[in-house]
C-alpha cells in the first residue's frame, strides 16, 4: 500500500513498514492547507494533529483509511469521510499514561507555582517567602470527569499521592470497570454537581462531542468551589474559555490546560490566546501524549491497524454505523460455494430490494455459512421464495426488525 504520514512518525517502524513492501512517504510538516495538493494516490493517510478536511479527501483518488496515530479524532472530518467510504480509524489507550503524566505536572505546578518561580530565577529574583505558601496536594479531593483509560491513570497516581480521588456514579458502569477504579483508588459520588461541589481539583478526559463542546461552562463553574483548581488535558473545545476566564479573574481559581479552542493546526505558530496568557493559567502546548514512549506505542498501534487491513479486517473505526439498520433481516443459511450470494444479491437487487448490511459468516470445515442480510423494507414472500429455491441455499428466515 502507499502510506503517507502528515506528521512525525518513528523511523525504525517506517522501516519495518517499507520491509514489509509498503511505499512510505514521510511528510512531518504538511498542514491542513497543503495536505490536498499532497495526498494524491495515497491508500492510505497518517496523522497526528494534522487536521483532515473535506477538501483533502475529495482530493484523493486511492484513500480508503485515514489513521489517528492517537485516540482523538476531532481534527478528521469523518462524516465526510464516511460518505465517501473511507475508514476513520484511531489508536486508544497508547497514550494515556503521558497524558496522566502532564495532567499531575499541572496539578503540582499550581500547587507549587513552578512556572512562576522558574521564571522570578530566571531574571535574577529571589523570592523564597512568596513561594513557600503551598498547601500540599495530599487530603485534596480530584474529581475527574471522564473515567476512560486516561482518567483511571491520572486517579493511580493521585491516589499514590494520598488525594482523594471520586468520579460520579454511573449504574451502567461494569463489574471489570468498577474493579478498576477500586483499584485506581476511585470512589463514587451521586451526580456531577456533588462532584464538583466537593472537589478541591477538576480533570477533565473526555472526548470532543455535541455534548461535551462546552461542557465546562459558566453554569459547571458557578457549581465549584472557590479557588477550586480547573484542569483539561482533553480537547481546548470543551471549555467556555470566556466563562473560566471570569471565574480566573473573580474566584480565586486557577487552571492546568494542554489544549485551547483554536489553537494552531501547526507546529510552530504565533499564537495569542487571554486564556492562555492569564496570570492564574499554567498552560502547555497541547503535549500531552508527546512523550518517546507513548509516541513507541502509539507507533506499534498504527502498525496493528494497518496489518489487518491489508488483511480485510478493520480495527477501531469511528465512522461506521454502530446500530443495525434496515427494516427487515433475511437469514440465509446456505453451502459455502462460489456465487451463492451473488445469486441472493441479485434476486434481491431484481425486486428492488435496498441492502443495508451484511455479514457472511462460516462454519468449520468450510462447508456451510450464513448470511445476515438487512434490507431497506420488508421482503415478500415471493423474493423469499425465489431465494430458498436457489443452489446451495438451505433455508432462508425472515426477521422484521423492530
């Protein structure tokens, strides 16, 4: 396949890759701007934080998988992508112990007021009483808001460092998921706004949605404590900049962010920002998995998406349909011979029947399948009989999908 990776990308992996007969090209500085005219016969793309607009993917003639060397996806127009039949897939979880790792950088640099003391040494002031005014983040309450992979390892190490860590209470949680946070250290509490009433710290890790865009807003903010500590290593979009901005100025709080609405799509930029630069702010520049160990593994989960779909096989897509549709499921149980389903297709394509999935699954011993066909409407009996009576078809059933 021909892979082009838009951003930085483990030379010994490109290696293995090319060994492995695959023409790799390695673009680390295209932007969104420039990734149209680039694209060209690409099979498949690469990126990291490179946005992927829908002018890129109307500019490639061979793309079929656009790969997020990360968990996510908010950078990728993936309903533009899925219209025109490209995979949108991502690599979760590789990176959650970097991010963990900035998100308790950020933690301790407020409690400790790093930055600011690094930068009165640095111009030759020396204020030890200004600075000797910590509380110690130990008996503190962090609440985190996001339970996924990140949040259960930003809650281990908290927890090492004897704060008490809660998340709200879901009854849909599992039984694997709740021994997790038992073993993260995490306890429940009722509902958000007790969380956020109780908790001395706020992380955020959640992914960028409808619903989370803003999530942390002027109404979350009224519900936390003063001088209660505000930090998000998730995605810039899901604070109200402005409305965090006030409670900075007026409440005594203070906020740890890797990320920022607008930031720049690029590596290196001009980038001026109120929230960014406000005195009660610790801010870096959206670093959170950019450690060699996570971009190692980060790496090793690329090259597990890309063998299996050089083997038809897709892993972590975010832009297929998760629910079944159609009205109506034909199960056709039948010998696994050559051009059995096409026949079905057809009948069903002869009565203007609309097939919405698919599934062909087969026996051991390769003898026998079944086919689950779902289809636009309800199937009459004639089309079904016309099926049953075809070569190798065993038996059909019809299911109406409620």
């Amino acid at each position: 396949m021909k892979l082009l990776f838009a951003d930085k990308f483990p030379e010994p992996r490109l290696a293995e890759l090319s060994d492995q007969g695959h023409e790799c090209r390695l673009e680390p500085d295209l932007g969104a701007d420039e990734l149209p005219g680039a694209i060209g016969d690409a099979d498949v793309l690469i990126v990291r934080s490179t946005k992927v607009t829908e002018e890129t993917l109307t500019a490639a003639s061979n793309l079929g998988m656009v790969i997020r060397a990360g968990a996510g996806t908010n950078t990728i127009d993936k309903q533009a992508a899925a219209d025109r039949g490209i995979y949108v897939c991502n690599v979760p979880g590789q990176n959650s112990l970097a991010v963990a790792e900035l998100t308790m950088g950020l933690l301790l640099a407020i409690d400790r007021r790093i930055p600011d003391a690094v930068a009165d040494l640095r111009s030759a002031h020396w204020d030890k009483a200004s600075y000797s005014k910590a509380d110690g983040v130990a008996g503190k309450r962090l609440g985190i808001i996001g339970l996924g992979s990140i949040g259960l390892a930003v809650a281990a190490r908290a927890s090492a460092f004897a704060m008490d860590v809660v998340a709200v209470e879901k009854p849909t949680r599992s039984t694997f998921e709740r021994r997790q946070a038992a073993e993260a250290g995490v306890s429940f509490v009722d509902d958000l706004d007790q969380l956020l009433a109780t908790s001395d710290v706020v992380s955020i890790h959640v992914p960028l949605t409808d619903e989370t865009q803003g999530f942390v807003n002027a109404d979350f903010l009224a519900k936390c404590q003063d001088g209660a500590w505000i930090l998000n290593t998730s995605r810039g979009e899901v604070v109200d900049e402005a409305a965090l901005i006030q409670a900075l100025d007026q409440r005594d709080m203070w906020a740890g962010l890797d990320v920022f609405a607008d930031e720049p799509g690029s590596g290196q930029a001009r980038f001026t920002s109120a929230l960014a630069q406000h005195p009660r702010t610790y801010g870096t520049h959206h670093i959170g998995a950019s450690t060699s160990q996570a971009q190692r593994a980060t790496a090793a989960g690329v090259l597990d998406v890309l063998a299996h779909y050089a083997h038809g096989e897709i892993r972590n897509c975010v832009n297929l349909e998760t629910q079944p549709l159609g009205t109506c499921a034909l199960v056709v149980r039948h010998k696994d011979r050559v051009g059995v389903l096409s026949s079905i297709l057809q009948e069903l394509k002869e009565a203007g029947f609309n097939v919405k999935q698919m599934e062909n699954q087969i026996f051991l011993g390769s003898e026998a399948a079944v086919a689950t066909i779902r289809v636009a409407q309800s199937v009459t009996a004639e089309t079904t009989d016309k099926i049953r009576s075809l070569e190798h078809v065993l038996n059909v059933m019809v299911e109406e999908i409620t």
